[in-house]
C-alpha cells in the first residue's frame, strides 16, 4: 500500500468517526427505534398534542385576561373616542363569560 492509498483510507476512516459521532448526538438509532414501534409513536405523538393543546389554551386564556384588563383600564381613563367603543367590548366580553354556553 503505498502513501497516497494510506491518505485516503485514514480520510475516509476519519470521515467515518466524524459521521458516527453526528449520528449519535442525532440520536437516530432512538428515532429508528421509535418509528419501529407504532403503539409507542401515537403514545408520544398523543402525549405531545395533548401538551401543547392544554398550553395554547393557557396561553390564549392568559392573554385574553390580560388583554380585557388593558381594556378595562383603558376604559376608565374616559378617552374621547376610544373609550366607548372599548367599554361595548368588555361588556359583551363579560356577559359572555357571566353565561353559560
């Protein structure tokens, strides 16, 4: 085996490494794993969209409140214009919560 032969094999062998190495911290043989056992992906994927329904709803009703207090306050600084058209909407927010559906 000559020097130039010797060049490539340590190249390729140390493109290999760095290749392995990548694919360890994909986590790829998990992911692999994972797509291999159907009941456990609708397990996960059921667990993460119920995650993330539960945190928009939190995070929409956060705002909301937030949002409806601004107005409120706004409402109270008796603005000209605005303050009318602002207290229209938190009534109707707060008859809406005040009801049943």
């Amino acid at each position: 085996m000559n020097e130039r032969e010797r060049r490539i094999l340590e190249a390729l062998r140390d493109k290999i490494t760095e290749l392995s190495i990548n694919m360890e911290k994909m986590k790829l043989a998990e992911y692999v794993q994972l797509l291999e056992q159907p009941g456990r992906l609708l397990y996960v994927n059921f667990l993460s969209g119920l995650a993330r329904g539960v945190g928009v709803a939190v995070g929409f009703a956060l705002l909301g409140a937030i949002l409806i207090m601004i107005l409120q306050r706004l409402v109270m600084l008796n603005l000209p214009v605005i303050g009318g058209f602002i207290a229209e909407i938190v009534a109707i927010v707060q008859s809406r919560l005040g009801s049943p559906p």
